[in-house]
C-alpha cells in the first residue's frame, strides 16, 4: 500500500505567484485569463504573473526553458515549506521527478527560425535548454539532489503520473525525499494553434474571465495555461524523525490507459473508471470513504460529461466535487501536480473550492458539482487526470 507524506507545497500558476496567492484566488473562484493577440491568431491563455528573473539564483547562468524557471520556482518554494534545506541533506536519497509535455518546446519555437536566417546565433546553451529532461536537470543540480532524475510525460497526466512514480520509489526504499511536481510553459504559437486545430480551446473573446467553465452548460473549450507545481514527499519514518509537519498523505494511486483514441476520451470512461478502482485498491479504502473529488474537468463539452458519468457511477454517495481549472485554467502536463496540491490544501483546511463560472450544470452533468466555496471535514480524497492518448491517473489523498 502507498503512504507518502506530503512536507512540502510550492505552486506558480496564473492565479498567483506562490502557494498563497494560489490558493486564495482558487478559494475565491477568481478566474486567470488573458485574450492572446499575435501574428498566429487571436487565443484565451493563463499566463503566470510577471516575477523577477533574480529569483532563480546560478541556475540563470545554464539559460533555463520557462518550465525550467517554472519548476525552479516551484520546487524552491515546496523545499522552504517543508523546512528542508538542500545543504544539510543526503543528496544521494534525494530524487527528483517532473510531469510534462512540453517542456523545452519555448525555447526551441524561439530559436528555430534561425536555421533559416542565422544559424550561428543560436547559443550553445540553446539545445540543453530546449531538451524534454530539461526540468528535472535544472532541479536536480539547483538542490543537489544526486538521487533519480527523471521527466515523466502522459501528456495532460502527467504531473499525476509524477507523483505515482515518486510514491512507488519512496515504498521501495530508493530514496527519502521526492521532489516531485509538474511543470508547462507550451503558449507557444504551435501548440496554441495545433489545440485551436483540434477545436479544443474555448472560443468566448468576448469573455475571457469566462472561458474556462467546467461542467457548466456553456462551456466550449478549456483555456490554456502555464505554470508549475511541486510537492515534497517523503517516506513517514524520514518526515517524523525530523518532526516534519505533514500537510496531507498520498496513500493510493491507480493508473488506467483507455487504448481508444489519440485525443477523445472512451465514450464510457472506462479507463476513468479502473484508474479509480486501481487507487482504491492500493489505498485500502471503499468507494464511500472518498468525500471529495478534484475532477480533471477541463471545460470541453465531451470530456466533462464523459467524465461525470464516471465519476456518477463510481460514486453513488456522490462526494463534493470541483475543477480547479474554472479558476487556473489547464496547465495541460501541470496540471496533475498543480491540482494534487490544491487538494492536500483542501484535506489540510476543509474547504472545497468553488468550481469557477458554473452557473447551470451542463445535460448529463450529474455529480456534486458547486459554483460557491463550501467548508467541510475531508479525511479522503481523490485528484483525478485525463491525458490524450488515453492516460488516466487517480491519486488517493488522505488527511495527515
């Protein structure tokens, strides 16, 4: 069975720089938007707030990809809310695992077009930069963290995928202390076109505070967003020999592939529905012990309601339930990561976040869904993600 302890929370996204300002605007249902005009189109994104490049100390001097400045940023913050410090550690039992799916692809978008014009001026640091392994890497050698290293990518579930992996190498003893998150900076001009392409983003322009509106009746389309989050977790023995305060626990995760479609969910939201079943199982708990759900939820009028009807039948109690996304919007390989810490935020305070812009639950939209922020006991948990190509990943929460 998993037992992981979370010591640590560090978040960058476009509702705030750091964990609190976060987590207030999440609280407050305060959606991030922008409306994104250049030569390529007209799009909705959630940019993280401007921050002072100083910030990420001798790490500048490697000419980091923004997820890399995302995830240094991140994972920083994480380490000082766990009261870790990097020069007192075992950097041997220290591992470092990062969720993403596009990771370099900011840095290669702004160098490739010198090939064609000047390819000399492309800076030897350029590629290293613009390379998938690239976060973890600039973690790993910002803390000294000499442990496994490694970036993960299930595309939209992949920071949950993450944090699965980091609960398995802590229950097999191959380290102490994770530093384990999820990073995304794809506003890139491919990425915004390919996902407009595919009819995936919200189109309301005229609206951008509301584009990102999960499970609600008007929702067409998920708005794009960058940023990062990390967590610190440790084995419990480790966190309690130095008296750590524990914010929540993972103790179960399960993972399901639907082997359907490139980019649409199993109509029946099969794969959903045993990637649940899975984390139960290793977290020891019934269907019933699960009081809340942070759903994927992204907005898009398929994958909402196909992901309701899971989540209807395999909850008949029918839990509380938020999308975290009505206020961040999707921070797409982020995003499992960002939402497992705004759930161990809510185990730790007894709050379910509003789910931003519902105003009517859409047709078939059938679970304990809430455009207004409630208060209440939450002893177990469950973050879901959904990737395309099929990744469906269900992490189990439980109260420190």
């Amino acid at each position: 069975m998993t037992d992981a302890a979370i010591t640590g929370v560090g978040l960058l996204t476009p509702a705030g720089d750091g964990r609190a300002e976060s987590w207030r605007r999440v609280c407050a249902g305060e959606p991030a938007a922008a409306l994104h005009r250049s030569a390529h189109g007209t799009f909705l994104v959630g940019r993280v707030p401007e921050f002072d490049a100083g910030r990420l100390g001798e790490a500048r001097r490697w000419k980091p990809d923004r997820a890399g400045q995302f995830a240094l940023l991140a994972a920083r913050e994480a380490l000082d809310d766990a009261g870790l410090d990097p020069a007192e550690w075992d950097g041997d039992r220290v591992a470092v695992l990062v969720g993403s799916g596009t990771a370099g692809a900011e840095t290669y978008e702004h160098y490739r077009p010198l090939l064609d014009t000047a390819p000399e001026d492309i800076p030897p640091l350029a590629l290293p930069s613009s390379l998938a392994n690239s976060p973890a890497a600039l973690v790993s050698m910002a803390f000294g963290a000499r442990g496994t290293s490694a970036v993960v990518n299930t595309a939209c579930a992949s920071g949950a995928t993450a944090l699965a992996v980091a609960c398995d190498m802590l229950a097999l003893g191959r380290c102490d202390v994770v530093l384990v998150g999820g990073t995304e900076a794809g506003l890139t001009p491919y990425h915004l076109r390919g996902f407009d392409r595919l009819g995936a983003l919200s189109r309301r322009y005229e609206d951008p505070l509301g584009a990102s509106r999960p499970f609600d009746a008007q929702r067409d389309g998920f708005l794009i967003a960058e940023g990062a989050g990390f967590l610190v977790l440790e084995r419990p023995e480790h966190a309690a020999a130095r008296g750590a305060r524990v914010r929540a626990r993972i103790v179960g995760h399960g993972s399901a592939s639907d082997a359907h479609h490139a980019v649409a969910p199993h109509p029946q939201g099969t794969g959903i529905a045993a990637a649940v079943d899975d984390a139960l199982r290793d977290a020891g708990l019934q269907r019933r012990d699960i009081q809340h759900v942070n759903a994927h939820g992204t907005s898009t009028p398929r994958g909402d309601a196909i992901e309701s009807a899971a989540l209807t039948r395999a909850f008949t109690h029918r839990p509380s339930v938020t999308s975290t996304k009505g206020v961040t919007g999707h921070l797409m390989g982020a995003a499992g990561a960002v939402e497992a810490a705004l759930t161990t935020l809510s185990l730790q305070k007894g709050v379910v976040p509003p789910t931003a812009n519902l105003t009517t639950p859409g047709p078939g939209i059938e679970v304990d869904v809430s455009g207004t922020r409630r208060t209440a006991r939450i002893d177990a948990a469950l973050s879901l993600s959904v990737g395309f190509g099929g990744h469906n990943v269900a992490l189990v929460l439980a109260a420190a």
